[in-house]
C-alpha cells in the first residue's frame, strides 16, 4: 500500500446529479484537493496543485442537492483516473432514468483502467453498469435489502464498512470513504501526502472498525473456492497464534499443496499475506489511536514488539514511530 502508483494521477471526477447528498461530495473534493495541493508541494510546485479535482455533471449543468443547494459544476463526464460516486437521496430509478449516460461512461471508464469509487448509495451504479458481479461490494446498511434484491450477483458483504475488486471501491459511509480516499491518496501520491491529509482532516476521527483491509479486493479475484475461505479466515483471525499446517490440513490440504494452491490463487505467499494483513491494522492503529507500539504490535498478533517493529519497516520503509509522528508533525 505504500507503493507510489506507476502511472501519474491527473485528474479525480465527482460526479454531481440532482438530489446528491451535498456533503458527501464536498468531502471527496477537499480530501483529492488538499492532496494535490499537498502533492504539489511535495513536487516543488509551489501551491499549485499536481492533479485536477473536477465536479462533473451529466450533462455539464449545475444540480439541486437533496438540501436544495445549487451547485456548480466544472465540466461533464471526462475521461478521469479516479472517479467518485457520492451518495444521493433520490429514487435510484428516477436517476437511472434522468441520467442515461452515466453508465456507459463508468463502464467505459472502468475498461480504460480508472478507479470507480461508490459511497453508500453511490454503489448502485457501479453495480447497475454491471461492473460489481461476482464481486464483493459493501454500502450503507439501510440500503442492504433493496441492493440484495436488484443486484443478487453481486457478492454484498454486510460485515464490512470497504470492499476492494478490480479497481471498484465501495464504502458504507462517510467515515468509510475517508478512509477509502486516504488509501487511494497513499496508492496515487505516496505516503507522505495521505498521512499530512490523514492528520489534517481525521486526527480525531473515531472509528468502530478497522481500516486496514484495502488493497487486498484484487487478491480475491480467482476461482479457488477454498482459498477464498481462507483468506476470509485469516481476515477475522490474523491476531491469532495459529500454524499455516494446521489450517492447510483443516481444509483438507497437505501444506505443500496449501502453499501452492494459495500463491497461484492470490499471488502472494501465505506468511506474507498475513503479514501485510497485520501490518495494514497496524498503520490505522498508530495513525488513529494513542495506543502504545508494544500494545498495537500485541493487538495485531506480536507478542515481540522489537520483532513487530523490525517488519513494520520492512513493509512501510519507516519505524511505527517515525509512521505515527507523521500524523503529529507541523505542516
């Protein structure tokens, strides 16, 4: 996660439509706004900013927020590396109808190798273009019956607040958005920049879950029945003391063959799978709590918090401290 995407971002689309939720797409623009601020800064730019961070509209008009805000807006549907899906209070019929040409532009979009992004309601597009079948999604609790019935291909996860697959990102809520968007400012603009932006905006945010699972949707993307259920084990039990023989064999496997069959479904070796699975909890813990390094190396599955902190910088570059005070450092 703290690999710098090889392909520059150049510009982030929210999309704005009558009856959005104003504040949902505001928040998406100050966070990808002062991360090209940031970005720029980190360039040598100045104050100019790296990447554009556009609102557009269907039809390149203003809209009507639920709240009866007027918004302007800053062209139409573009071509874009990371696009934004705010949530919206209007019937989803009503818009699907109103809007025609926002789902071949997604499907389009998504082709061409950008990053969709639903939040809450703004998932039913991404699962309406059809771009979310067979796949794991998430949105807001409200809207889990109605999303289970009109979309039964996709794969809802109603455990979870962030789901990854396939460069499609969805978020339950607004405090799961912000922390979809860190990870995609840490994807595009390195660590130092989601961190300023983290520390800025959420320093005091309390969540009641873990962030730290992003990055691994695309891992899941294989047929392997069994590996997937363990991968979805791991997930709820990586803080456990438990040997790799003992689940391979649990599942039916020798340990050679779970080694195999586990690294040409995921592409990743077991151990560090878990690793970078701890290592993800982890940064949300120093970044969103107070909690001693020796309690967080505990919390995530090591007893050695000398150990803990050896394979912290081995995945992150930075010692847990250098990664916290990061959070804490002026401007």
């Amino acid at each position: 996660m703290s690999t710098q995407h090889s392909v520059p971002l150049r510009r982030v689309s929210i999309l704005a439509i009558d009856g959005i939720f104003a504040s949902t797409l505001t928040q998406a623009k100050d966070f990808f706004h002062l991360a090209s601020l940031r970005y720029g800064k980190q360039l040598g730019q100045g104050l100019k900013p790296a990447f554009e961070t556009r609102l557009v509209s269907p039809d390149g008009q203003q809209v009507r927020s639920f709240s009866e805000v007027v918004l302007p807006v800053d062209g139409t549907l573009e071509n874009a590396d990371i696009i934004i899906l705010p949530a919206f209070v209007e019937n989803f019929d009503t818009l699907r109808a109103r809007y025609p040409q926002i789902l071949p532009w997604l499907r389009e979009q998504h082709a061409r190798g950008a990053v969709l992004c639903g939040e809450a309601s703004g998932v039913f597009w991404l699962a309406e273009a059809g771009l979310l079948d067979g796949k794991e999604a998430t949105t807001y609790w409200r809207f889990f019956n109605e999303f289970a019935e009109r979309f039964p291909n996709v794969l809802l996860n109603q455990e979870k607040h962030l789901t990854d697959a396939d460069n499609l990102y969805c978020a339950g809520g607004t405090i799961s958005a912000c922390d979809l968007y860190i990870y995609l400012i840490e994807r595009f603009c390195g660590a130092n920049v989601a961190q300023t932006v983290a520390r800025d905006i959420l320093y005091e945010v309390q969540r009641s879950y873990a962030p730290g699972r992003m990055g691994f949707g695309g891992q899941k993307l294989h047929q392997d029945v069994i590996i997937l259920q363990i991968q979805h084990w791991l997930e709820e039990h990586f803080a456990d003391k438990f040997r790799f023989e003992d689940v391979a064999r649990e599942h039916g496997m020798s340990i050679r063959n779970f080694m195999r069959r586990f690294q040409t479904a995921t592409g990743d070796k077991p151990l560090h799978y878990l690793q970078r699975l701890r290592i993800e909890t982890a940064k949300g813990l120093l970044s969103g709590s107070r909690k001693s390094i020796k309690t967080i190396s505990y919390e995530v599955g090591y007893d050695d918090a000398s150990f803990f902190a050896r394979l912290f910088r081995q995945h992150t570059d930075l010692s847990p401290n250098q990664y916290r005070q990061q959070f804490q450092q002026a401007a």
